[in-house]
C-alpha cells in the first residue's frame, strides 16, 4: 500500500565546461535555494528561500531537457481519492466485524460476558507489567492478577506499540490535517488501538490545497512532552514490546503454564475463542502496514545521517519504530 505519489525532479549533470546561464537547485529540509552562476541576476535574485514541505506531498510537475511532466496531477488526486476511501471502508468493516457482528471468534461487544470482562479488568492491572515484576522481586504491595502469560504478552506487546506511535502521531508533518484533539486521540488509541488510527490515517489524506501554505498546528503541552520525550518513549515502548514477547515464552515457568509448544497450543486456541486475542492480532497487521508508512512520509524529521538507516529499518515492527524515535533530529521545528 502506498501513503502518496511521490514527484522527485532530476537534473543532469552539465559539463564543467558549459555553465554560463545555467542555476543550480539545491534542496535542504527547511528551504530551497537557487543560485545561478549567471552575471545577469542581481546577487539579491540568487538565493531565496521558498517554504517546502518534504512531506510526501505531490509538490508539482518538473521537467529535464525536454521532457514532459513528472506525474499527473489528476492521477495523483485519483489515487489520493482512491486510498483515503479504502481507509474508510476499513474502519467500517474494523468496527462491525470486531465489535458488532456476532461472526468474529468470540462474542461481539454488545454480548460480552463475565470471563472477558474479567480478563480485560486483569490485563489492564498487568499493564506494562508493573505489578507481575514488582511481584516477582519481592514487591506485593498490590498483587498482580496471574493470567496466562501469553494472554499477558500479547496484550502488552500491542499496547507497546501503541505506545510507540505517539510520538509519530505528534511529529507528522500531516498531522494539521485533522482538526480535533491529538491528545484525545491517541489517548483513545491506547485503549481502543486503530478503532481511532484507520480513521486519522485517512483524514491525513484529505486535498492539501486549502493547508498547503499554513504552517504546522501549535502543540499541545502533552504533545511538546511526548515529542520532546520520543528518545525515552521509544526505549520504554521497545522494551516493553521485548519483554512482552520473553514473558509470554517464559513467564511465570513456575505456575503450570507449560512448555513453548503448550503456550503456542493456549496462543492458537486463545485467537479462535477470545474476540479480544482475535482483534489483537489485526490490530498487529495494520500496524504493521501504518508503520512504515507514517515514517516514509517523515523521514526528512530523522537526522540526515541517520535517514538510510531509518528507511530500511522502518518496515521492521517495533524495531523500525523505536530507530526512528530514536534518530528524531533534536532541532526539529514543533
């Protein structure tokens, strides 16, 4: 799946010998500055500054020699259309099959019952896994819920992730496009996931004419936090995401949940009869398509040294995240 129709221009290279008349075009992160080796423009015409938005955006045809247009503008707009309603039909069938309709392993939201209720209730205790370890150093000023540790692995490996995202969300250069709260909104995805990310992926779409020129939304106290914060949000998110994972093959070797092959047995049987282990796991393959999508389209945000790295590394999950949050460039513009 593709997040844009990207237009790069090229130039060839002229010769040393033929440069009289010709400019050069050079592009950085927060400007473009053309020179020309010209005599005939004033010095004052040689080099200006031109807001740009590296941003994935269609940014206009240029041409080489003769050649014609780089893209199409009435394709790309077809595309753009074409994406943004597939993201929408997502949500809907997201949020019927998921939640509404009876035919998902387990029971639909509106015929939940007491044992679900009661995980989810353990689950959110176990969160992070703050009581489990406190407990299991000798700290029981609460004790933690014992739940199957796959059951506990899965759910904080996706709550990890989210957790990962929010930075992302607050240092996306699309993220002027919607128009309510991004606090609320990721707040909401940490407990309902991409009920709430489908549908930003797909406002951040929207025609870019009409906010083009505007500069990015001013940030909220929480969203300077957290962006200010991603080198720490990505080492918590990607530790919680590894341990999630070593929990739920070794956790709580003590308390009778067997060997890999019994835990991967619970885990086959958890997904087919639990609505809750069965959204988990789609929510695990969108954002694993959302991922390298949001970093492809904020690359120019990473540091330039780090850049190649991240843009490999970002259609790895979690890995890809975490490298990203990590290389952010500490003089970005918020």
């Amino acid at each position: 799946m593709a997040s844009a129709v990207l237009v790069h221009a090229q130039w060839s290279a002229p010769p040393l010998h033929s440069n009289r008349g010709r400019q050069a075009v050079v592009f950085n992160r927060k400007s473009v500055i053309v020179s020309s080796t010209s005599q005939r423009f004033p010095g004052i015409f040689r080099r200006f500054r031109l807001p740009t938005r590296s941003c994935g955006f269609v940014l206009g045809a240029q041409k080489r020699g003769n050649g014609g247009a780089a893209g199409n503008p009435k394709e790309n707009q077809l595309a753009r259309i074409a994406l943004q309603s597939s993201l929408w039909a997502a949500e809907t069938a997201y949020i019927l099959w998921l939640f509404l309709l009876p035919y998902a392993p387990g029971y639909p939201v509106w015929a939940i019952n007491s044992n679900t209720v009661n995980d989810l209730v353990g689950l959110s205790l176990n969160f992070f896994f703050v009581l489990p370890l406190a407990n299991l150093v000798g700290l029981h000023v609460i004790q933690a819920p014992v739940l199957h540790p796959v059951a506990e692995g899965l759910f904080n490996f996706v709550i990890g992730w989210t957790f990962l995202f929010a930075p992302l969300l607050f240092t996306d250069c699309r993220r002027g496009r919607f128009k309510g709260s991004l606090d609320l909104l990721w707040g909401f995805q940490m407990f309902l996931t991409n009920t709430f990310l489908i549908p930003y992926m797909a406002i951040r779409l929207n025609n870019m004419s009409s906010v083009a020129d505007q500069p990015p939304p001013k940030q909220s106290q929480l969203g300077l936090l957290i962006a200010n914060g991603a080198g720490p949000v990505g080492l918590i998110g990607g530790i919680v995401c590894f341990v999630s994972v070593i929990w739920a093959l070794f956790g709580r070797a003590d308390s009778g949940f067997g060997d890999f092959a019994s835990r991967w047995q619970f885990l086959e049987l958890y997904i087919q009869t639990e609505r809750l282990a069965y959204a988990f796991i789609w929510d695990i393959f969108l954002y694993a398509i959302f991922q390298p999508w949001l970093i492809g389209d904020n690359l120019q945000n990473v540091k330039i040294s780090d850049r190649e790295l991240v843009s490999v590394l970002r259609y790895i999950p979690v890995l890809g995240l975490v490298a990203y949050l990590l290389c952010l460039d500490s003089d970005l513009d918020l």
